[in-house]
C-alpha cells in the first residue's frame, strides 16, 4: 500500500500555533484541554456514551487520553517540544487527498486500453448481451411482419402503406411488451437468482431501469402503429376505389367499409382504448406526479390489467393474422397479476412492529415476520413495506438489514416525502407505529455473497445496509459451529498500516507477535464502508462491533469466518486542531474501553476517500499469498467476489 504522508512542519506549526492562545512560546495543559473542548463541541454537540465529554464519563478518561498522547509529565511545554511530540503521533496530513484525487485520475489513464476493455467487458458484456437479444428479438418480429405485408400484395393494394407501418410495428410489440410485463414480476428475478449464470447474463438489479426504457420504447411502437392505422389503413381501407380490394381479403360482407366502421369494430376501438390507458399510465408515472402523489401513481399503474385486456381482444377477431400477441402475454400478465393479488391479501394482514430512530436521517423498523411464507427471509433480499396509517396502497422497496429468526430490522433513510411522514408518526407521538404489511423477500444481488469463499466489500451510505444482515447471518452461523472455547485470539493482520503504525498513541499493546490466523478453509470477508462524517457510523456501530476483529488481542473472533472492517470518513476538516484530535480520539484505545472515543467502533475508521485501486491491489495480493500458504490449498480453487455498492460495478473472480 502507499506510504502515509504525515502532518507537514506547516500544519504542525499551524496546530501548536492554534494551542498558544497567550502567544508566550509554551503550551500550558489548561490550553489543551481548552481546545480539546472546543474541538468535542464541533464533532460532536450531542455527547454519546462512547465520547469523553459525555456526563457520564468520568474526567479521569479525558485525562488519561490527555496523558496517553502527550506523554509529557511537566507543564507548560516549549513549541520546539511539543512539536517534536506532534510529528511522533504521525497524524495524517490533510494535503494529501487532493494529490491522491489526482493520482487515482492518473493510474485510470494508465491503465491499458486492452485492459480497460476487459474489465469493463467483464462487468458489462453479459448485460450488453441481453440488451443485444431484446433488440434483436424487436427487430426480427418487426422485420419479419414488414417482409410480410411488403411481399403480399394484396394488403397494400387494399390498405395502403399504412398497414406496412402497422405490422411492422406490431411485430416488434410483440416481444416489447413481453419483456415490459414480465419486468413488473418480483417473484421472477427471486427465483432466477438461484442460478449464477443466468444471473449472469440477465441484470435483474436494473430491472427498474430497464421496465422504464422498454415502456419508452413500447409506448413509441404502440403510437407509431395506431398512426399506421388511423391515418393509413383506416383512411386508405374506407376508399370507394378500394373496396373491390378489401373485399378480396376480408369478404364482399366486409363492404363497403367507412372509416367509422373501421375505428368501431372490435380491434379498432380496443386498440384505442389500450393506446389512451398505455399514455393515462405513462403521465402519470413522471416523477412531478409521483413526487405529487405516490398514491395515484401506484392506482393508476392498476389500468395496466385492463390495458392487457383490450390488447387481448385487440387481435380475437384475427383480421390480418391469428391472434398472436394474447400468447406473448399469457404467461406474463398471470405471473403479474397473481403477485399483486397476493400483495393486496398480504396487505390485509397486518404485522406488529415498532420503529426507534437511529440518527437524524434514519429509522429502523422491526416486525416479527409470519412463519408461512412463499420464500424463506434471508439477510440482504428486501422486501416491500406498506404502514397502514400513512397509507394502505403504497408499498414501498427496503433492504432487509438484519434477520435473526423471526425477527427483521430495516433501515430507512428519510430523505422522501414518505419516509419522512413515517419519521414524523415519531416525532409527534413517540412509540406510535403499530403494524406494517409486509410482502416479500425478494432476491437482491447481495444474496451471491454466499457464493464465495474471500469477498472484498467497497460500499457507501446506507446502502451497505444489505451486507451488514449478511455479515451477521455469517458470524452468528459460524459461532454454532464452533464451542467458544476454541475460539483464538485475533490479530492485527488486514489492519491498514497507517493504523497499527499509532501504537505509540493507542494505549493498547498486544503483547506479543500473534501471527496471521486468518482462516484457509473458511470466508474471509474485507469490508470498506464510506460515510461522508462519522454521525453516519453510529446508528450501524453495535451490529460493526458485534462482526468485526477488533485489534485488540484480548477480544476473540471466529475463526470459521474473519470479517476485516474498514470505515472511511470523507468529511473534511480545515481547522487543523479539529482534524489531529478527531484522529487521536479514533486511534484512543484501552482495555477497559477498547471502542474508538469518537466513533464508538472496535474496527478502525480512515479519513478520507480511500484509494480504491490500492485497496482492491492489497487485498488481491492477500489473496493470492492465501492461495499458496495452506497444505494442499493452492490445488483448490477459489471465488472471490467484488462488490461495489452504489459505486457501480460487481465482478467475481476465481482463482
């Protein structure tokens, strides 16, 4: 890993500089605890029970960490001595991170465009292949239709170019809206997770992106074949000249034919009908209406079943061609239509749940879960969650974050109107949440974490929330399988090196050179998490601490399964008081308090964005030693899985 660049000779004399209040040339202790006050008061206004300045914190703590990184004994203290005592805490600078900015910038340019392809091929080339087989499954139909009609006189002579248009169109519909419904249905991603390659090829991740740009596409072909129709073959078909024509393919019963019986037969005014619902559903799904409301977006998407409908009869009448587009959308309108039936029942049954607030944007919910249901709840599926008392028809998508038995938590950023309401229901009248109705699980890409045997995690924000369920769901099964007894003592290897490199600060000692004991045969999971300040850490920080290998030796871990966890903050700090004790105060450990006093976590916390291309290099290199150290281990194969969350990308490799 790159070498740390500690505080320069200017930041260290800018800190002491911010210390001397009275300007005298020495720094009295009185001075130190005055801007360590200070600093606690910008960092953290509202004292948790992990933080020095808490009411419940004796003053002997703060000034045991005084002690411990001073280690100076006679005040006041020269500037010349204290700053010699600065640089000995090696305290990160704050210049380097722009420099790193530009070196991340640098290396992706310096990557090979050979290589570059590769990877991005890796990544995209399944999913740019089933885009691939979408348009050419349009394209076929839409070709094959064409050829067709331009072939067979005979529709031209009596339906003019309209009926080309039209049946080109009609054509590409036809797989359009198939893969348009059959992206609604959550059951069938479900169960297509279970298979790695066809997960592989098909992104079920974007299947909400994909359903709006196959809508965009299908409302284009609907439109564009009711102009064939209304300006083509309806006018062209209702010509006095063409009726001995129309009669040749639809009957001498069929004439003469206006263009009013046209547009009122059975496939005329049902294909009108299902192209004025198709638009009705389109407005109202752009997102002033959705944000407008959630509600009447939702009723509306319903008019999509009678929608269907009229597409069904659109064809029964088999004027051009047998009813082709009722099978295409057989198999996906039941497949929608029996999930929705199932979530409108699901909806009647109501779940008792409870709701705390965990920081000031997000909520936890938890609900006892029914022990019938269609799939078993597994940590990192979602589910979709409806409260009756803000509304009875709106559900909305969550991560399940932890699942232990019966019982599931989801975590709720509040930053909608609707999650806001919810936070509100807290608000005003404390504990008021009574029940929820609950439909799900649903597959969610983190189930393939199961699939491999090491895993590096890089995610950020609240969206790391499926991985910390399945972090728990590992080290709890893992702790079944092993007696506590046999549990050893953990070790500082997968710890960054800027980190164990402070043990002149930190007041823990090991006490001796434990080596690795990061498991052969087991998971191995590196788990690198971003927040933008570290306020975001303490909602999650008891299930972190209750997962992770803490540093110290005298605290144990599983050896079945060894999580490394890594928070990085990204907030930055100009004051560069605020910045050297926000650092001592994380580093600060003790036996008795082994959590860090500023995050309140046993793992340790970096600041500022993490070199993602080194800590992916680091934990390659790590891996390709494991591969190598065990008796017999570097015959057997193993997958290592990369997941980037919320920061594009997801691959595995097997080594």
């Amino acid at each position: 890993m790159e070498s740390v660049q500690y505080l320069t000779d200017g930041e260290v004399e800018e800190f002491v500089n911010d210390l001397d209040k009275n300007n005298d040339g020495f720094v009295d202790y009185e001075e130190i605890v005055l801007k360590l006050d200070q600093v606690h008061n910008e960092i953290a206004p509202g004292a948790k029970s992990h933080h020095l300045h808490h009411k419940d914190v004796d003053d002997e703590h703060r000034h045991q960490f005084l002690r411990s990184v001073i280690g100076w004994s006679t005040y006041p203290i020269s500037r010349s001595d204290l700053a010699e005592v600065v640089k000995g805490w090696k305290v990160p600078s704050l210049k380097p991170e722009r420099r790193a900015e530009q070196s991340n910038r640098n290396y992706m340019k310096s990557v090979p465009l050979a290589r570059r392809l590769r990877a991005y091929w890796a990544v995209k080339g399944p999913e740019i292949l089933f885009i691939t087989f979408v348009v050419l499954t349009q394209v076929a139909f839409g070709t094959w239709q064409m050829v067709k009609y331009i072939t067979e006189t005979q529709w031209r002579a009596a339906l003019g170019w309209g009926v080309v248009l039209s049946k080109t169109t009609a054509g590409a519909l036809y797989p359009t809206m198939f893969f348009l419904i059959v992206s609604m249905s959550k059951y069938l991603p479900t169960f297509a997770r279970r298979s790695s390659a066809i997960s592989h090829f098909i992104n079920w991740d974007k299947t909400h992106a994909f359903h709006i740009k196959i809508s965009i596409v299908a409302l284009a072909l609907a439109t564009l074949h009711a102009i064939g129709h209304l300006t083509g073959t309806f006018l062209y078909g209702s010509r006095p000249a063409q009726q001995d024509n129309v009669a040749a393919i639809f009957g001498k019963d069929a004439v003469p034919r206006s263009y009013r019986d046209y547009a009122s037969s059975l496939p005329g005014w049902t294909g009108i009908a299902a192209l004025g619902i198709f638009w009705i559903i389109t407005l109202f799904s752009i997102p002033p209406v959705r944000k407008w409301n959630f509600e009447v977006f939702q009723l509306v998407h319903l008019l999509m079943f009678p929608m269907i409908g009229f597409l069904i009869a659109h064809g029964l009448d088999a004027l051009l061609q047998f009813p082709m587009l009722g099978y295409w959308l057989a198999f996906p309108t039941l497949l929608v239509f029996l999930e929705r039936a199932h979530r409108l029942l699901v909806g009647f049954h109501r779940i008792p749940a409870e709701m705390d607030i965990l920081d000031a944007e997000t909520v936890c919910i938890k609900a006892t879960i029914p022990e019938r249901r269609l799939w078993p709840y597994q940590a990192g599926q979602y589910v979709l969650l409806q409260v009756p008392q803000l509304s009875c028809f709106q559900w909305h998508p969550f991560t399940i974050a932890i699942c232990e038995g019966n019982t599931i938590q989801i975590h709720i950023k509040t930053d909608g109107n609707w999650s806001s309401r919810l936070r509100d229901l807290q608000k005003e009248t404390g504990q008021s949440l009574r029940c929820v109705g609950i439909d799900g699980p649903f597959g969610a890409p983190a189930q393939r974490f199961y699939e491999f045997d090491h895993s590096l995690i890089i995610g950020s924000g609240i969206g790391v929330t499926p991985f910390s369920g399945i972090l728990k769901d590992m080290q709890t099964k893992a702790d079944k399988l092993l007696p506590s007894s046999a549990m050893p003592l953990a070790s500082t290897e997968g710890f960054p090196d800027s980190y164990i490199n402070q043990a002149t600060v930190s007041t823990i000692d090991t006490g001796q050179n434990t080596p690795s004991l990061r498991p052969v045969n087991n998971r191995t999971v590196d788990f690198h998490w971003i927040v933008k300040e570290w306020n975001s850490l303490l909602w999650f920080s008891d299930l972190l601490n209750s997962i992770s290998c803490p540093l110290s030796s005298q605290l144990h871990h599983n050896p079945q399964v060894d999580i490394q966890i890594t928070t990085h903050v990204t907030q930055k700090r100009k004051n560069i008081s605020t910045h050297v004790f926000r650092f001592l105060l994380e580093i600060h450990r003790t036996e008795e308090h082994p959590e860090s006093r500023l995050t309140g976590l046993l793992n340790p916390t970096n600041f500022g964005r993490p070199d993602l291309a080194l800590v992916m290099d680091d934990h390659y290199e790590r891996m390709r030693k494991l591969l190598v150290s065990g008796d017999g281990f570097q015959n057997k194969k193993r997958k290592v899985g990369v997941f980037f969350w919320r920061i594009k990308a997801f691959f595995s490799i097997t080594l």
